[in-house]
C-alpha cells in the first residue's frame, strides 16, 4: 500500500478500545499528521497501552474506524499484521531484547522477519540505524553488556530498520534515570525532526514541559486532545 503524504499517519473515528470484554475508552476521535510528535498521558489503567495495542493491531479493533500509515485496522485480516507492523517502529519499556544474541543479531533478527534476504543489504542497514542512535560501536556485544540507557538505543534502533512513518513508543523513558532519559528524548526529537511522527505514551511530566507537545489524555474513559481543549497536566496522572 502506498502511503501517500496527504493523509493522516493515525486516523480514528468513533473508536472504542476494549480490554478484555470491558470498555476502557469510547468515542475516540483523533488524528495525528505526518511528522507530527503527540504524548499519551493517563492514570495506569486509563487505557493507553491497549489504545497503542490497538494501533499496532495487537488487540482487535471491534468499534468505530480507525486506520494507521494507510491500513484499515477494521477487520484487519491476520496475515496483513506483519505488513502493517513494517510501517510502523513500536517501542517497548521492557526492551524485549533476544539476551543470547548480540545487538548486530538482534537487528538481523527482525530484518530476516521483515524479508530482507541480501545479507549485505541487512549489515548495512544494521550499520546504519545503529550510526543513527549513536551506538555504532556495539554491533557485537550481548544485551547485558550495555547499560540500560543503551540497551533503550538499541530499541530504538530495531524500531528505525524499516524507515516506519511512525513510531508508537510505550513509556520508553520509564526505566531510565532523569539524565539518560533525557538523551533518549533527544534521540526521539531527532528522529521526529526528519520526518517520523512519533506517539509516546509517558508519566514523565518533567520530560512534557521540556519537551512540549501536542498531548492525548486518556481520562475517565474519553481522549481528551490539547489541539481541541484545554486541559490540568498535573503530576498526579
């Protein structure tokens, strides 16, 4: 599918997001643009991971309609998954790293998953994405060689080897110390400068003010948008 410019990136449209069999949101409505950065906040349990899951098609989208980088995640057939995962780069707190392989396997790993079969071609996009977040020099070392600021780069890393259109990030500054946090949102601003949109759910509000943006709120069941109202970004949520 091509993904023309024009369209929004994320587009949802009278949306509920469902955890188990219970509603956690309903009448959802936003839409974020190409190259556009947005935070998603909320209380734990307000529904941001399973509004992410549902953007990446992890849980099914039953209600409303909603598409992400020009899939239509309406009955989404199973087989599409792998194809709509490609265009976009999700990022997880707990890392999900394979510890037995090294980083350049790591890489190799999800690129062979993806269907690239020109091994030369796969080392040089390892090389590349790896240039990009600064840790080019750790190709070969295993996970537990590398701090867990790094290992977050890494993450990131896997994430860029498609050139995704947009990065859906669950709180990957969550486990990190206030100054290395600080570096991985750097990180995120370059990627979002040349082009990449970015949705990041966090409780990080140091990081909100720092860095502000457009912000998602999940609350008492309905996403509330700065762009549409505003609203209390207090460090209660």
């Amino acid at each position: 599918m091509s993904f023309s410019s024009s369209s929004p990136v994320v587009s949802l449209r009278d949306v509920a997001i469902y955890q188990d069999v219970n509603t956690v949101l309903s009448n959802v409505n936003f839409d974020i643009d190409k190259g556009e950065f947005v935070y998603l906040v909320g209380r734990t349990g307000s529904g941001k991971s399973s509004l992410l899951k549902t953007l990446y098609s992890d849980l099914p989208l039953l209600t409303g309609t909603a598409a992400i980088a020009d899939f239509r995640l309406n009955k989404l057939p199973r087989k599409q998954i792998p194809y709509l995962r490609r265009k976009i780069g999700i990022i997880f707190q707990d890392f999900q790293l394979l510890f037995d392989r090294t980083v350049a396997e790591n890489l190799a790993f999800v690129l062979k998953a993806t269907g690239w079969k020109d091994k030369s071609k796969r080392k040089q996009r390892i090389s590349e994405v790896l240039m990009r977040v600064g840790l080019d020099a750790a190709a070969n070392k295993l996970p537990h060689q590398l701090s867990g600021g790094e290992q977050q780069r890494i993450v990131v890393a896997r994430a860029l080897l498609n050139e995704p259109v947009i990065l859906l990030a669950d709180e990957p500054t969550g486990n990190l110390d206030p100054i290395v946090a600080d570096g991985i949102m750097k990180l995120f601003m370059e990627i979002n400068n040349s082009g990449t949109a970015v949705l990041m759910a966090t409780h990080n509000y140091d990081i909100i003010n720092r860095y502000p943006q457009r912000v998602l709120k999940c609350e008492s069941g309905k996403v509330l948008d700065s762009k549409v109202e505003s609203f209390a970004l207090t460090t209660g949520y």
